[in-house]
C-alpha cells in the first residue's frame, strides 16, 4: 500500500472512532500506534521500523519540518480533506532513548463550531455563560487541564458575540485551532516576534470589541489582558489552574493589583469534558458502539460570577468569607443523580483533582 493511502486510511479510522489524538510510539521492532478516543488511549495498529519511519517522515514533510532532523522536538501543522471535512493536523515530534523518534497527531475539524447549549450538559451554565456576553467590557478566564473543551467553549462563545451581538472580534492563537472568516484570527509567531504581549498591543489598535487570547502564559500578557478590559473590551482568556477560584490567586501571583482584578473579572469557569452514559453500554461504553447517544460527551461548568466572585476576591485579600456557587464535584454528582454520568466518570475527574490522591466523598 502507499503511504498516502496508508495515512488516509489510519485518519479515516480516527476520525470514525470521534479520536482527538494519533500516537505513533516506537518500540524495539516496531511502532505502536494509540488513538485517544473520548479521553481514553486506546490502542489501535503496529507497523513496522521502516512502515513507522516512512509515515513520520510523510508527516513532518506535510507539516513543513525538517525531516533530516530527528534529534530535536519539532512542531508544525497542515491541513487535510477526510472524508468530505476538511480537517487540520497539528504535529509534534519528540526524540527517545530508543534514537527514535515519537509522534503524537492532534486532530482538529474544521467544520462548524457548536452551539454552547449543545456543548453544556446542564443547559443552566450555557445560558450563565451566554449571559457574561453582555457585558461590554471586562475579562473572563476559562480553566481546565488539555482537552476539557476550553477553545471549543471559547470559539462558541465569540461566535455567538460576532453573529448575535455584531462586535467586531478578533482572537490571537497558538496556534489557530479552527479557522472561520466571521472574525479576524491572529496566529503567534514568536520567530516573527508576535508573541502573545506583542500581539494583543497590536491587536489593541485594530478597533476590537471583544478579544480572545488563547492563553495568558507570563506576566506581561496578564498585564496587558487587564489593561484591554479596564479600557472598554470585553477580553476571554484561558489559564492553567485547578479549580475556579484558583484563576484569581494566580492574576495574584503574577503580580497584577487587587484593585485591577476586582475591576475588571466578570467570571471565571473551571471546566470538564465528560463521557456520558451509554444507553445500551453503561458505563463501558466502547469507542465502537454506535447505537448508543449520539453525544456521548459533555462539558461540566464551574461557574464563579456576582457575590461569590467578589467574597473570592475578598479571601484573597486577607478577609474572611463565605461563597456557595457549585463545585465541579457537586455538579458531577448531581450528573451522576440524573442518570448521565456514571460513578466511575466522578471518580476519574475527582481523583485526579485530589492531590493527596483520595476521593472525596
């Protein structure tokens, strides 16, 4: 088989299993080859040395990186008809002791970006969050580990403020996730000296109404994501924390004034993707069940907003305070309660959140 047939085939078998990842692992005699299927590696075919070698080199080519080089990670992206979508593969290489080299494929459709009410499984929180749009300045931060929908959530959210609202949108990513001409994207480049700070000044200038940043990363971004809110644009960003309230301690930490922060948070949401029950599996729903719920994940959001961000804000501080809003593990159980999630789904989120590694009941 040629190789173009060969990676058409192993994307096409991707895609109909809805993976997000294609990991190519080099073992002794050959290469093992796992697709992420709704949060769980799965493994999937073998090739040979010279087979995995070939379809890695045919990759790094499509990505325009260097294939001589196998000594240093690499990174780079193309895009890809598949059965009839168009889709964009994301690229990273990463040496090992074996001399050879990994590949890991992030696979990104390009179709349209979904509805938040369709995306929430409790459609209360979509409706929360739709309602934060109408605000017409401030700063909104999403957190949650790598693949719990946050650029998803975002991309919704900025299309309903384009189409529903008429602002004028611009977003700046690393890298473009998904392209779509009803606002302007910005790619960072920091070869090119378009860095996430250099970016959003630049983007400042160019009359934004809202503005997406896909990550605040350092101190200066942060700075800077303030400053566009304080000045009348409504800012969405993501950063990297545990739970909702953690989102505040860490604009702390990065220096930012307690005067700035309490000016300009609208809310934070700490999200999660979650595997929904099968009606005919349970549970253990497999990846090639297609009888079962069309949607077979969902995002949980924890959402802090109005009193309880401004009694966060105060325990931040130094003061006493109280808040109620609902915890990621309330609203998992309350999943758990009307028959969505199973117990098994609880218990892998929550033990993973839990850094002493016990489940709390």
């Amino acid at each position: 088989m040629m190789i173009e047939e060969t990676v058409e085939q192993l994307l096409q078998e991707a895609l109909t299993f809805d993976s997000t990842d294609i990991h190519f692992t080099p073992r002794k005699h050959g290469y093992a080859v796992q697709i992420r299927s709704h949060g769980q590696l799965l493994p999937h075919c073998e090739f040979s040395l010279r087979e995995g070698e070939r379809l890695i080199s045919h990759f790094k080519f499509m990505a325009s990186m260097d294939i001589g080089e196998k000594r240093k990670p690499q990174s780079g992206s193309f895009q890809l008809e598949v059965l009839g979508f168009l889709i964009s593969l994301r690229i990273s290489t990463l040496p090992t002791a074996l001399s050879k080299e990994s590949l890991v494929i992030r696979l990104l459709p390009q179709q349209g970006v979904p509805d938040l009410l369709q995306l929430s499984l409790f459609p209360s929180s979509a409706k929360k969050l739709l309602a934060f749009l109408s605000h017409a300045h401030g700063l909104i931060i999403f957190t949650g580990p790598t693949g719990s929908g946050k650029t998803t959530t975002l991309y919704s959210l900025i299309q309903h403020s384009a189409s529903q609202h008429g602002r004028n949108v611009i977003t700046l990513e690393d890298p473009v996730e998904k392209q779509n001409d009803q606002w302007l994207q910005v790619q960072v480049n920091e070869k090119a000296g378009v860095t996430y700070s250099a970016g959003l000044k630049a983007i400042l200038r160019h009359d934004p109404d809202v503005i997406m940043v896909g990550e605040i990363r350092d101190e200066e971004t942060a700075r800077i994501a303030i400053r566009a809110a304080l000045t009348g644009h409504l800012v969405l960003t993501t950063l990297h924390t545990r739970d909702a309230k953690g989102a505040v301690f860490r604009l702390l930490e990065f220096g930012l004034k307690w005067h700035e922060i309490q000016q300009t948070l609208v809310g934070v949401t700490a999200q999660r993707l979650v595997n929904l029950l099968c009606s005919k599996c349970g549970a253990d729903c497999s990846p090639h069940c297609r009888s079962g719920k069309k949607r077979k994940q969902a995002t949980v959001y924890e959402i802090l907003n109005g009193s309880d961000l401004q009694a966060v804000l105060k325990e931040a501080k130094g003061e006493q305070s109280t808040y109620h809003y609902p915890l990621l593990k309330d609203l998992l159980r309350k999943g758990i309660a009307l028959g969505y999630l199973s117990q098994t789904e609880y218990d892998r989120w929550i033990f993973e959140e839990t850094e002493d590694g016990e489940i709390p009941r």
